[in-house]
C-alpha cells in the first residue's frame, strides 16, 4: 500500500465526521445518537359549538331575571356549548343594549305555552352586559346578534304593533317598498300577514343607523363577536325593495334612468324569475346584491374600527339556490355561481361578501327526515353546499332549527341530536344550533351533551 493511500484512509473517517448532514448538522456536543421524536400526534382543536338565543322566545326567562340568565349560561357550558349567540334586538327592532338611536325594548310579542301576548320588560339591568358576565363566568364566549333591517312588527291575532317606524311617522321613508299586483306599497300599509315590517336597504340613512348599531354593540366591553341577522330584503322576496331610495341607488347603479318604473324591473305582482331575464333584470338582481354586500362591508370596517379584536359575522340561510330572493349573495367571490346558476353573471359573483367576515353562521334547516344527504334541504347537503361556496374564505357553522323544522315542532326528537351533532360537526367549521328556548322546552339536554361528548372523544 502506497503512503498516499494510507493517509486517505487514515482520513476517511474524520471527513466522515465533519461531513454536514442535513439531518444532524455538525455539533461538537452530539454524541451520535438519534434526537428524540414525541410519539404523541398532534392534537386537532375542538370545533366551536354555539347556540342561539332568541330575544322574544326566551324573553320570559331572562329579560327581567339576571339569575336565570346566571344558571343557564352555566347549563350550556356544561352541555358542551362553548359560545352563545344573543339576540338584543329582536324583529320589533327595539333594543336590549344601550343605544343612542334605537329605542330600548319595553314590551316584546311571545308565545308562552299556549297563550300569545305581550311581555313587559321591567328589569333595569343591561341585558347584554348580564350575558357578556354571566357567560364569561361560565366559560363561554359572547356574541350579540341584531335584527338587521327590521324596524317594527304587526302582531297576529290583533294584538298590534310594536317598533320604531309605527311611533315615528318619519320613519315611514325608511321602510321598504313592496312592487304588489295592486300597486307600489309601503310595507307599513300592507295589513294582510303579520311579521317584521322591513327596512330599504338602499336608503342611506338606514345604512348608517344600522352601522352605528354595530359601533356602539362592538363598544361593549367584553363582547366577543356581532353577528347580522335578517341583513337582506323583505319577506316579499323578489317584490322588494322598489322604494324611491332604491330607485335612485339602482339608476346611479346602471348609470341611466329606468323608463318605466317598476315593470322594466319586473312586472307588478312578480314573485319568481321569468324563463328569460333581461340585462336590466339582471341588473337588478346584482344590484340588490352588491346593496347587502356593501353595507356589510361598513359594518365590518366600523366594527373593527371600534375595536380591532372583535368578530364580525352575518347569519344566512344555507338555501343558496334561492336566497337570490332576499337579495344576498354570501358565497365567496371566488366561488363561480354563473356555471350554476342561470340568474347570476359575473358582477354578481363579485357581491358575494363572505371574505369581509371573519365568521358566518348557515342555518341548514332542514327537518327530521332530512339530516344525511348531499343536496340542499339535508343538514350534510347543507353543511358540504356551504363549505363549496364559501371556498375556504371565512370559517362556519352550520345546524337546524330543532323546534320549528319540518318534524321538529312537537319535540320528541331527542334520540336525533347526536346524530345531527356528528352530522353537522363533521361537516362544517362548527356546530350551529337555533334556539336555546327549544332545549329547554323539550329537555335536549343530555341528549345534546351525548353528540357533544362524544365529538369531543374523537379530539382528544
């Protein structure tokens, strides 16, 4: 053997040694022993559980007792809920926060058992402020939810009215504009049906009252998220809004004026698209959209202006295939509408508004027959739906309705709830669940915390 060749085997192994590895970089101190690697996996974070609770539906129970409002904040936690959604203005559109602008709710129309009538609120506490307490004690996160565009309600049975645009007479150009067989109406002037009488979502002093509803609700201390809800036209559909407001914002929005006003639009008495639409039909339709879409968007900026922390968030129904009706396109931008839809075009994908949200709640209410499926009107369809046309642009939740769906009015159904818990968990960013009031009224409970527990087994 050669004496080159001897001192480069000689050498070999101190190259060896100091030769970088990727998966050991050279250290003086390494022994040549592997590093340790934790066996534990990961662990998935538990999805957030939220329930909602109606402002006249459970006003018998909280608006004048803080205890009550203390001992089932407690039972919700327990049950496994982890956030509750308040509703402090109901569809009267009186309020259950301090407000500069909205009148404070004194009286609010309820069903109680078998009886329907009025409740008095005579109670001085604050109402949101017990919930942001009491459910902060509890363990749970507190979100405020408003009737949007809502501002009064004519009761069944001849009970009356009750709101701000029946006890402020100039209030009746806020209101919105129903395009009926019989004529342009007021919403305040149609007497046959009872419900919330509706806002026009064009009108400018409307959009600011409700933009300083959400400043002063993000002002709360504490308060952990707002949610929007009824943000959308009237329960006419497709008859509202044509109100002289929404006339001159849609003629501005097409940049010429409309000849003949409404039945360019849509002819009196229309309640569903024609076979064929027009460009100003179509028009029309993006229009009311871009509408919802824009003061979305001032709500979310003015939210986040007040404070920064804040979630900001809108509840929709999940029926996206015809929610086109009330004027709301939640999906993602970028999710394309147009190839599924024959009534939408590209600006009206553009008014999908989900990316200004930093949350969304979809009610997939569907009834007792209806939890497993692909297509709308399941809770799996639903929930799988909405995930599509959101496009990964804001998390959300998705449940039914467990007291008024198709099946769920007399309860009974409590041998559903982990299914439907499971189903819409697994399904969704979260669990979504419409109203507190149906727990209680038929004892879902335990039958709630058996889905919810057993979630939870799958993330520990």
């Amino acid at each position: 053997m050669s004496k080159r060749t001897l001192i480069l085997l000689l050498a070999l192994p101190i190259l060896w040694c100091c030769h970088k590895d990727d998966n050991h970089p050279w250290d003086p101190s390494w022994g040549g022993k592997e590093e340790p690697v934790d066996p534990t996996p990961e662990k998935a974070e538990a999805k957030p559980r939220y329930v909602w609770i109606d402002a006249a539906a459970n006003f018998d129970d909280y608006g004048n007792s803080r205890e009550n409002i203390k001992a089932d904040c407690r039972k919700i936690a327990q049950t496994g809920f982890t956030d509750i959604i308040v509703d402090v203005r109901a569809t009267t559109g009186d309020v259950l926060f301090k407000s500069s602008v909205a009148p404070a709710l004194e009286r609010i129309d309820r069903w109680r058992g078998s009886s329907y009538g009025w409740a008095e609120r005579t109670a001085t506490f604050d109402y949101l402020q017990a919930f942001i307490e009491e459910g902060h004690a509890a363990g749970l996160k507190v979100h405020a939810a408003i009737n949007t565009l809502v501002g009064g309600y004519l009761c069944p049975y001849g009970l009356g009215t009750q709101g701000m645009v029946y006890s402020d007479d100039a209030k009746k150009d806020w209101c919105s504009v129903q395009n009926l067989s019989t004529g342009l109406t007021n919403c305040l002037d149609v007497t046959e049906g009872y419900g919330a009488r509706f806002l026009s979502p064009a009108n400018a002093e409307v959009q600011n009252f409700v933009v300083t509803l959400v400043g002063e609700l993000a002002a709360y201390k504490g308060l952990d998220g707002i949610v929007l809800d009824r943000c959308r036209y009237d329960d006419s559909g497709l008859q509202s809004d044509f109100s002289p407001a929404s006339r001159a914002a849609f003629e501005k929005y097409i940049g010429q004026t409309v000849g003949k006003w409404p039945e360019d639009v849509f002819a009196p008495g229309t309640t569903s698209l024609p076979s064929y639409l027009s460009n100003l039909q179509r028009q029309w339709l993006t229009f009311r959209a871009k509408t919802i879409h824009d003061l979305v968007e001032k709500a979310a900026e003015k939210a986040h202006s007040v404070n920064p922390d804040i979630k900001f968030g809108v509840y929709v129904g999940a029926w996206y295939s015809s929610y086109y009706e009330s004027g709301v396109n939640w999906a993602s931008p970028k999710y394309n509408c147009k190839l599924e839809y024959s009534w939408a075009d590209a600006s009206y994908q553009a008014a999908g508004f989900a990316d200004l949200l930093d949350y969304i709640f979809l009610g997939a209410y569907a009834g007792t027959t209806g939890i497993h499926g692909s297509s709308e009107w399941t809770m799996e369809g639903f929930c799988k739906l909405g995930g599509k046309r959101l496009a990964g642009a804001v998390p959300y939740a998705a449940g039914p309705d467990i007291g008024n769906g198709s099946g769920f009015e007399n309860g009974g159904q409590g041998k559903l709830m982990p299914d439907i818990v499971s189903t819409c968990i697994s399904n969704a960013d979260g669990l979504f669940i419409f109203d507190l009031c149906h727990i209680k009224m038929y004892d879902y409970w335990s039958d709630l915390k058996s889905g919810i527990d057993a979630y939870l087994n799958t993330v520990k």
